[in-house]
C-alpha cells in the first residue's frame, strides 16, 4: 500500500484483485485489474517474480517486463 499526497488517494495492490485507488472515505475512485502479483514482469536470478513498484513521484506504476522493457500504468483519475 502507498499514499500518495500530492494524489490524495491510497494506493492499493492485491495479489489477484489488481491496483486500486482508495480515497480517505474508503472509496474505490479506480481499479486497474490488469495489475497485480500474478503478471508481475520477470524473474530475478534468485527465482522471485520481480513485481509492479508504484511512484508516488511519477503517479505510476512500472515494472520489468522481459521482451518489452519498463512498462507503466496510470490511474486515470489522476488530476
């Protein structure tokens, strides 16, 4: 889970539900289903999947996804 401030949302990653945007009154403002630990880009040479990290910076998430480089999602609800 992040906070991001200058969003003022929490952000949320499940395992197999995706990322959701949760304002402070509990409000789901967004899911991105698309996101989540079970498509999470590569492997590392330790065997553990290389997941999805969130920027608070940047508003997006991003990871490594072999054959296609740094991936990112945005949630649209963004302003």
């Amino acid at each position: 889970m992040f906070f991001d401030k200058s969003a003022d949302y929490l952000v949320a990653l499940t395992h197999d539900r995706g990322a959701f945007a949760v304002s402070f009154d509990g409000d789901i403002l967004e899911n991105l289903a698309d996101i989540n630990g079970k498509n999470a880009g590569v492997f590392d040479n330790n065997g553990l999947r290389i997941g999805w990290n969130y920027s608070t910076k940047y508003h997006v998430f991003y990871t490594w996804q072999e054959g296609d480089g740094v991936v990112e999602k945005k949630f649209k609800c963004y302003k």
